[in-house]
C-alpha cells in the first residue's frame, strides 16, 4: 500500500484543493447565503456504501461542487448577518493544516510539550489581550490558568462540575452520600444560552429543559440584564430551605440580545448572600471585544469571578473550534476531572511540574488549537484585532443610524456592540401575533433571496412577553460597510412589499 | 485593514506551509520520536504578550523550527509505538483545510444542510463498511443512526446521559423528585477505560474515580476480558437493594491490553438480571479492524446494545478528532440532549424532517468533520482500508514471533489484533516489584534514546496484581516491517545492557 502520507501525494492534493478554495472565496458572493436544498438532498445523491476501490480527486471535486456546494449555507459570505460571527482567516485556517499536518496529541504535556505549553501560552497572551487579572493567567504565583475547550457549552460544562465538587469539599459534603446532601442548586438568567441547562441536563441536575428542580433562572431587567437583587433573594431563598447554591452562571453578553449581566453587583450579591459556590461568567461572544480599552467595562468584577470563557472563534478570526476558558483556581477543575490509569502516566506528571490539559477537560484526546491563536495574533497583531471589533461595531452604529431613520422599524433593545435587535413597529389594531407573523415574513423573505441572511430570537416587549425580533449581527470575516448598506437597502424593499 | 479571507493571501501561506509540511514529513525519521524538552522549555521561550502589529510568515517559521519541533512527540514518526495510533493522512489533512477554508457551522441542519447529511452518510458508509447491523443507520424505517464525536469519551457521556433518562422514563420515574429516586448505577470491567468513570464524574454520579457508590467495576476473567456472570450478580445486587441499574458500558478492546468484552453474553447475562438499562459498547480502537472480515467476530452480539462508539482516528487513516457514534435510539439521545431556544428555531427543525445534530452531543457549534471520512473512504477505498489494518496485523503478529524466540522476553497476554504486551521475564530471586522497575528501565532507556517510543501499563498477572508490562501497538500511517524489526534490534540491544 502507497504511504497514506507521502509527501509528494499531499502537496499535489494541496494544491488542487488549494486552487478550489481560492476560487470558492473569490466567488463566495455569487451564492445564495442560506441553502435552498430540500431536507435529503444531500443524503440521496450520495451512494449508499463506500467505494470499495480508491477514487480520483477529479470526482470529489465534481461532487463538491455540484452537491455539496449547493447544500452550504455560507457563514464566510459578507452578507451572512445570523447568529453571531464565526469568524475564519487565512492564519486560522493555515494553522488548522499545520495541526492536521503535524497529527498529534496533546493530552498530556508529555505527548508533545508544545501542544500545552504554546496553548499555556496563547491563554495567557489572549487574557492579558483583554485584561483579565493575572490571576486567570499562568503567571508564577498564579493559582489559575486558561485553557481551549470547543465550545463555550462544554466550558460551561467543565465550570459546573469543578463548582459542584469544590463547593461540597467547602461543606464538608464529600463523605456524605449523595440521596443526604442538600439540594445543589444552580442559577442563570432567564436570558442566558440555552448551554446552561443543557449542562445541567448532562450534568444530572435536570431531567431536561423544563425541570427547574435545581436550575433558578433569575429575573432581568428592561435591559434584558440579570437582577442582582432576584439573585440574591433566590440564593438566600435556596439556603433557607437547606438547599447548596453551587453555581452562577452570569453572561457576559446573550445570545438574544447583548445583555450584560453586571459582574460586580452579581458578585457583591452573592457575597451577601453567603453564596460558598463558583461563579462563572459566559462571555461567549462578547468578550472579544475586550481586545479593544472602550469595551473592558462589562468585566469589571471579573477578578471575583472564579471561571469565564470566550469565543476567539466567533469575532477574532481564529476559526472554530476555539473557546477560551480561564479559571482563577487550576486545582479545583484538576480536583473535579482528573483520574489517572496507568497507561496514561508518565515521569513528567508524576513530577507535577507540568500541566496536563486532559484533567481540564471532559475528552481525553486534544488537538494543537493554540497554533490557530499564535498565528492569528502573530500575523494580525493585537491592533489588527482591534481594528476587525472596531470596523464590526461602526458598521453596526451605522445600521443601528438607518433603522433609526425609517419609521415602519424600531430598535427594540439598545444596541450594544455589533448586535443590532429590531422589527417592524406595531401598526395600529394590529395583534402582537400579527405583529410577529409580519415580522417573520419580513425576515423569510430576506433568507428566501439569497442575497443576505439574519435570524431571529423573541424577548420580552411591552406588547408580548415574548415578541419576535430580527437580529442584525454583523462582523463576519469580509463584511463591509457596503454589505451593511445593502442588506439595509433590502430590508426596506421587502418592507416595501409587505404594505 | 485588509480581507483577513484574502484568497491571494490564504494561497500565498499555505504554499510556504505545505513547504514546511514536505519537508517535515520527509524528514520526519530524523527527528526523537519522544521529545525531550524540559518543562516550561517552551513556555519560557516565547514572549508573555501577544505582539501590537503583525509580523512576518518568516519569523513565524522561524519559531516553528526552533522552539515547537523540538518540543513535539512525533506521532506520525514510524516508529511511534505508543498508546494506540492517531492515524494521519493526506486526505484527511485536505479534508481539514476544506473544513477550515469553508468556515461552516453544522450545528442545525439549516445552518449547512450538506454538513449534517453528509455527517449521516458518512456515518452509514462507515456502518456497513465494519457491517453493523441497518438499526444503526440512517436507512428507511431505522430508528438509529450515526454522529462523528470528538472522542469517545465524549460518546460514553452521551450515552451514559441518554441511558440515564430512558431508564428513568421507562421505570415511570421523571415525575419522583430526584432524591427519591433509587441509586442509579452504572456497569464497566475493572479493565474498562478511565473515560467510563470520568463520565460518571461529570454527569454527577460519582465524586471522583475513588467514589464507586454508583460505579460497578466487574471482575475480568485470564485475557482480561469481562465476567458475564459477574456482571449479571453484581446488577441483581444491585437490584435486590432496590437500586437502579442503567447503564452496562462493555469495551470492545481495552486499552491496556485489547481485552474484548464478549458482548452477546453481556446482553444475555443483562436480560436475565432483568435489565432495562442502556447497553453501550466501546470500542474506540478495535473496531476499526472490523473493515476486515475476519475481525468481525468482536461485534457478535452488537444487535442487541443500544449505542457503540469507535474512533476512525486511530487506525483508519483519519485524523483527530473523529469518533463515530451510533445508536439504535435516535429518539433517545434527543429526548436526553435537545433545547430549543427561540434563537436556535427553524423551519427545517420544526418540520421534524431533518436532523440536527447539535441534540445529539455536548457542543452546540460543529465543524465539518464529515469531509475527513469522505476524503479518506473514497481516495483509499475500502479495500485500502483493509489493507492497512491487515498490514497492521502482520507486523503485530511478526513482532509477537521475535518476542516469543527470545527467552528473556515473555507475551503476558494473548496478542490481539495490532498491540502485543510483553516485558522482560521475571528472574529467579527477583521480587515482583524488581521485574517492574527493570521492565520500566528498558522502557525509559527505549524511549529517551529516541529511535521509537513504546508506552506501558499495568494489568494483573501470576506474580503481581498490577505488573508493569510493556505495550507495541502497531499501526501508525507510515509504519512498516523494517521500523517494527529495528524496533525489536533496539529493545533486545537495550535488553543486553541491563543485565
């Protein structure tokens, strides 16, 4: 059999491929934004079993392009205006090869020291990129550290474990069987990503979306933010009952609609509160930001935080996967996940004196991420990344200026950062239902043409507890201003034909 | 600031990185195979904060050099004969720069319809490539199908999730608050992998490996396989105390010595303790083999178990990370995993038409990992594929003969598929604990002296309950006879220099 990794074979497969993507991002704005395919499309063009024998580039190329092409929906488009950015770069995306390339592990420091140390590294350079305290760094003294996990769901996932097992330590609940100890309860806003509960749910602290045995999800204000006072209330409300508050996830930004939660009050509730758990923050997408000086205040208070994590893989150009998570207190996460067989051991764990990233984790296996985030900060600089925030926040105070500026729409939130929230006004004798409907046909219309695609959520407005509003979310990697500007344009049109 | 997706710019690098690549893949012998950095070498090398303006490919490359590669443990080095194999090559490698370069999220169907269907094809190629049985594909009328996890540890969690919650459903228990539910407990050999307990940890059902309250690790018989009959005691102990078993994981070749749990039994002993739990099989490494036919024999049985994971990343050419999920219970997995937030809200995934992966694992956010099993199926063909793990085999079944014509050399346990366990035979006069360290020095000389790198594990033999032996496992993508016959020159030289 020929060497599955022959030099000579790669770079030939390098280079056609290369040449495809090439064409495919010169291109990229001739596609319709979302996929038209019909669900199986895909499915049924595609043979039913493996090729028993090898096939040619040639027929994977023609199948790219007549099937699989037309079945993306395309993310790096500059009209791709949903959810939030998942940023791609060129540094990224070479970094990705080089990890493939290379083909390592890095479970342990000792299955390739540079895999955790580059990665110990890059979390360092990114925290002080957005200020963190040096305590969330590996800085000598520093009890904690930062480490890359997939997503934030899984970071959420991590934080409420490590929360669990630290605050029971704390309660000198460990030798109590589980059915005798109190009730841990964990707590998040009403607004927060549906990764909460979901971590909960696999966690086993809720049998699914609905069951909030455990799970307090905690007022928020007309700004959508968490109530400082409503938590504090739930928590001594839960520690009068005999129940453990373990676990406050604060978010740093939502999903919906860019609500900060406050950290500093948040933390001083706790603290009255006697609350004895772990406080994590979900700053998934926002924190990006916080590469640039004018945005740092929603962290203030981050230092009483004992985790957070963000998303360099949405607004920072490093592509997915490559979620941040920082923790103050490396030995409690380490003290919640690790267990060590002795094929995994080794002299350089045994020593302590390395980090070994599996017992920071739920998988064992890793890949070399950190390469994306050196090469992305190497290659753009710190200002760089500044400038990508910068140019995504002043085309959304533009787009913010021309929803301002027509009547038929209103801002419904306030705008904050690169998320605009807005709709179609209530029209007189219309039903919040109908307002709704028509906003929605708004929004199918825009997806349905091709030319641009934004998405929805529903939050609490005067007129319906929860109203569907369209999400402007702008920052892609090739979204400029005129991109903005047009999407506008066809917005009003659709509006038009709407009367 | 400049298209951080500038094509010119993207082809540019990558002609420089593939460069790079050529030249470390073709040099790759000349390199140690365990790296011997210090710890912090790197760390300490490089700068503590990340620089303002960009810099140049050229001293990016630079560091590559000097600082990273000498501080990487060369998986894809021939003679890296450690853990098990992590596959690379070329095609799985294009395939992630396809990925990377697309930039695509594949966390709803409509987020890229082609991410989520070829995710299911691939999954059904893969099935019947090592023929599972049709109710864990994606055919008319299954109620199962396949999703690619990062790893499997990340699929004993789901699974271990969703068995929870179909067990709680089955015995009519959602609606009993969770403190007055019985124990729940879970299954694995003392043999299985540390991946088992450390889902038990996450999902709140033990506090650390030393908490087995919930945990039962059963008996294995002489090849270390597990007791049926044990396991059938230990649940209707389990039973009679009026606890709830739900969960029996079984390992399809353990990753100390590739013991096989003999899972038709499993299932028998499983029915008559009147289990209603969810069966799991994990067999991450060796069920790759079953591409081969005469290896199949693992998987008798696998008809009557309700998921199986295993990882096309080790020994079928696919890189990391890419474990392959099945289940016969789709509905299952989503009952236990799905939360739909306005937010996350489509046509698509309300028509109940389409697939979403995103309730079929932890993370939200996925890549498109599918392309890697695309790549790697159609460019080697399945008879490629075969033919890998049966060269595999044969240089596992030529070291095992080198191994048994030397008498100071003795095979612990029957060699199995790719991975043989041997050691240094006890001396006469020599407590156990002395032919452990001795086997351990032979190791350690092997491995710093860098020519390959073999690790070790503990498993219970006539002499010790946990003698240190040493593990071959045979089967990285470069490996051939001459590497696996240099290998044994150098461990019966390093033999010689011991006595």
């Amino acid at each position: 059999m020929p060497n599955p990794l022959d030099p000579d074979a790669l770079q030939q497969g390098a280079d056609r491929l290369l040449a495809w993507l090439h064409r495919y991002h010169t291109r990229i704005e001739s596609h319709p934004v979302l996929s038209r395919v019909n669900p199986r499309e895909v499915f049924n063009a595609l043979p039913d079993a493996a090729p028993e024998t090898p096939q040619a580039w040639d027929a994977i190329q023609r199948d790219l392009d007549d099937i699989i092409l037309p079945a993306i929906t395309h993310w790096q488009h500059p009209s791709f205006f949903g959810f939030f950015p998942a940023n791609a770069s060129g540094p990224a995306i070479l970094a990705e090869l080089l990890s493939a390339g290379l083909g390592l592990q890095g479970m342990l420091w000792a299955t390739s020291p540079a895999c955790t140390e580059l990665e110990m590294k890059m979390a360092d350079w990114m925290a002080r990129a957005i200020d963190l305290p040096e305590t969330f760094t590996f800085a000598p003294e520093s009890p904690g550290g930062g480490v890359i996990q997939g997503t934030a769901s899984e970071a959420t996932l991590i934080a409420l474990h490590a929360g669990r097992k630290r605050t029971l330590a704390r309660a000198n609940l460990l030798d109590t069987p589980r059915r005798d100890r109190p009730e841990l309860i964990l707590y998040a806003s009403a607004q927060a990503h549906s990764s909460v509960v979901k971590a909960a749910m696999i966690a086993g602290l809720a049998d699914g979306p609905e069951d909030l045995a455990n799970v307090r999800l905690i007022d928020t204000d007309a700004d959508l933010a968490m109530h400082p006072d409503a938590l504090e209330q739930a928590i001594r409300d839960d520690l009068a009952l005999g129940h453990l508050p373990f676990f406050v996830c604060a978010t740093v930004g939502t999903t919906s609609s860019l609500a900060f939660d406050p950290l500093a009050p948040i933390a001083d509730a706790c603290r009255r509160a006697n609350f004895t758990g772990w406080l994590h923050a979900d700053a998934a997408h926002a924190a990006s930001a916080c590469v640039c000086e004018e945005h740092r205040w929603m962290l203030k208070g981050i230092d009483r935080f004992d985790s957070l994590c963000f998303n360099p893989h949405k607004w920072l150009l490093t592509n997915f996967d490559c979620d941040l998570f920082y923790t103050r207190d490396r030995a409690a996460l380490i003290d919640a996940l690790s267990i060590t067989p002795e094929y995994l051991r080794n002299s350089a764990s045994d020593s302590g004196a390395v980090v070994d990233y599996r017992d920071w984790q739920t998988p064992l296996g890793r890949r070399f991420r950190a390469l994306k985030l050196w090469f992305v900060m190497r290659r753009f600089g710190l200002e760089g990344l500044r400038e990508h925030v910068r140019e995504g926040v002043a085309m959304s105070e533009r787009f913010e200026q021309l929803v301002r500026a027509d009547d038929r729409f209103e801002i419904v939130v306030r705008r904050k950062l690169n998320l605009t929230c807005f709709r179609l006004r209530p029209e007189p004798n219309e039903s919040s239902d109908q307002t709704g409907a028509r906003n929605k046909r708004l929004l199918d219309r825009i997806n349905t043409g091709g030319r641009a695609y934004l998405t929805h959520t529903t939050i609490p407005l005067a007129d319906h507890p929860s109203a569907l509003v369209i999400r402007m979310s702008i920052g892609g990697s090739t979204t400029r201003m005129h991109h903005v500007e047009q999407a506008w344009e066809l917005i009003q049109q659709i509006a038009d034909t709407l009367r």
